[in-house]
C-alpha cells in the first residue's frame, strides 16, 4: 500500500476474501449475461489483450473482484495474488502521488479519469501504465463497481521529445479508447438482449457512440492540454445530415479541456435525436443552425456559447414539453460542469442555447 507521503508498509489482508468476492462477482455476471451472452462476454474478456480489472466501492477498500488474462500479463501477477486486494498494490517508490491523487479523487466523485502513471510488476520492474478508470451502475443507479482498463504506454513515454511522445500517446489513446467503447457497447447489447429490454440498450449505446465521435478527432490535438471546439461538434452532428445540406455550423476556433468534450458532444446529441424524431430534422424542408463563440460571464471568466436553432419544423404544439429522458441528461451533465442548456420554442421551431465554462 502507499500513502500521500510514499510507499507504505504492508498491504492489507484480503487474500482470504478473495475465492469469496470472485464467486460473488460471477454468480452476478451469469445472472446477467446467461447462456451464449455469457460464453460472448467471457471469451471477449480472456481474448482482448486490453487488461481490464473490476473492483468493488461497497467492500472495504475497495477491492479489486474481477481480472482478466491480460491484466495478468501486464502485472506479472496471478489472479490469486490480483483479487482482493486494493489496486495501490502496483504503486511503488517512483509513482506519481499527483497521479494517484487524480485516481483517488474520480473514485470519490464517481467520474471517469485518464491517467498516466509509473507502476510495478510482480518482479520489481516498472511500466508506464496509462489507465482509463469510469463508474459502473447498478439498474437503480447504484454504484455497483469501478471499471478500470490498462495498457503498457513505456515505449511511448521514453520517445526522444516530448511533443513525439505526446502524438504517440494521443493515437494510442485514441485505438485504446475505441477499444473500450466497444467493450462497453458490446456489454449494453448483450445485457439489452439477457434482459429483454433492446430498445433501452439502443438509447444508450447511441450516447455511447455519441460520446465516441465526440472524442476522436480531438485526441490528436490533446497533448497540447486542450482540444479545439468545433472539431468535436462537426464530428457529432455528421451522422445526422449525412448529405451535408440541412445542418449548418458556424463558429471560430474555441479551445478547452478535454473533459468539456463529453458533456457538450452528449447534449448536442440530445437535441439531434430530438431534431430527427419531432423537430426540424423530421420533415425534408426543415434545417438546424449551429453557432459556437467564446464569451465572458458577469465575473470575466471565459465561457462557451453555443447556440441551436431549428427553421422549417412542424408547428409546435401549445404547450410544447421542453423535457425528457434525454435533455434531464444533458441537464445534469452540464449542472456538473457549472454549464446550462436553455430551451424555448419558436413559431418554426426550437431555440437553444449552451452555456459552458472553459477552464483551459
């Protein structure tokens, strides 16, 4: 185990736990994913050369309760020394506390982190570890577990000039992330399928792969510490004027953290999907106007605007609901970062607007 101030003394004993919580975790696997979906979801695991590990926020210490072959591989470790125990077994002398202090505050705030940090094998050699770390819940919307997915970046980290080694660590990134947005996809169908209940799976792997346009044409670009804007925005609306003739976007270039990427692609995707099912993208005549700029808020802090307005649309009714499934999830998303998604209906259509605070 290690502290804030280095290495500590000892780990602390779960190896007794361990046969334990991974039966637990596979009786809750199979009753998930029975059948073929469960041999799918197994075989996927043991062949991915992607090492994926589970670990368990309602144990003490949150311990890891699930690992794969490659995991394995990557460590040096059996899954006998792996389960059980608190993942700061890889930490040694060298890591990074920043880094794990990064890793520590995503698990308090139950949010997604990417981090880059020096870890140890079972022999005392060191790896760079670049680790994707995200939530998974429950259907009450319960923390169930962590899933953490690591790869070996040490030939990238040890490229001769920082910029080189940036490029390379963004296109790695890049192959990796779609890696784990496909295992995520692959898990949603296969529980959408186990549990009847498709067309929700559907709706959520649409934001998956909202979520995935969204990143990829930034991640080059982000080992200057920010990404450009409208790069993500073209990427998520492409799908959804595939002729190029009915959505048009304006806007200069705006610069921000990579984290802004995933609330605004998610909420833009929100109000497409509303265009396309009840709005102006549901009729041929109908058009969207998408307009980003960089302001300032009443405090001189730099903000993101981002306007939506839709012409040509079928009338709205009296009473238009400016509310659903998909817009409360923008809603949140945004209030987390501070941000607000105002709507209001016009004769020929909808008005939105986006505002976000941009901290880069």
């Amino acid at each position: 185990m290690r502290d804030d101030e280095g290495l500590e003394s000892s780990n602390q004993a779960y190896l007794r736990e361990s046969n334990e919580l991974s039966e637990s975790f596979q009786k809750s696997a199979r009753k998930r994913f029975s059948g073929a979906s469960g041999l799918l979801f197994e075989q996927a695991m043991a062949q991915t050369r992607m090492a994926v590990c589970l670990s368990d926020p309602r144990q003490e210490d949150d311990p890891i309760v699930f690992c794969n072959q490659a995991f394995e591989r990557l460590t040096g470790y059996d899954a006998a020394d792996i389960v059980g125990r608190n993942c700061r077994f890889l930490q040694g002398p060298r890591t990074d506390p920043e880094q794990v202090q990064r890793i520590r505050n995503a698990i308090a705030a139950e949010e997604v982190a990417v981090v880059e940090m020096l870890n140890y094998r079972k022999d005392g050699s060191t790896f760079w570890n670049a680790l994707h770390l995200g939530p998974i819940y429950d259907d009450e919307g319960n923390l169930r577990y962590f899933f953490g997915s690591q790869w070996d970046v040490t030939d990238i980290h040890l490229a001769r000039s920082e910029e080189r080694h940036a490029k390379a660590m963004a296109r790695e990134v890049s192959h990796r992330l779609k890696n784990v947005f496909a295992v995520i996809g692959g898990i949603v169908n296969i529980t959408g399928r186990s549990l009847n209940v498709r067309e929700a799976a559907q709706s959520i792997n649409s934001r998956i792969q909202a979520l995935g346009r969204a990143y990829e044409p930034t991640l080059d670009d982000a080992f200057m510490g920010t990404i450009e804007i409208g790069q993500a925005i073209r990427s998520v609306l492409k799908p959804y004027d595939p002729a190029g003739d009915r959505i048009t976007l304006e806007g200069g270039e705006v610069r921000s953290e990579p984290n802004a990427v995933s609330t605004i692609g998610l909420t833009l995707h929100e109000l497409a999907t509303n265009a396309l099912k009840y709005g102006a993208l549901s009729v041929p005549q109908g058009e969207v106007f998408i307009a980003w700029k960089q302001d300032h808020d009443a405090e001189g802090q730099r903000i993101l605007n981002i306007d939506w307005k839709e012409t040509g649309g079928p009338k709205p009714p009296e009473n238009p609901e400016c509310s659903g499934t998909g817009l409360s999830i923008a809603d949140t998303l945004l209030s987390y970062s501070r941000g607000r998604l105002e709507r209001a209906w016009e004769p020929d259509g909808l008005r939105a607007t986006m505002t976000l605070p941009l901290s880069a």
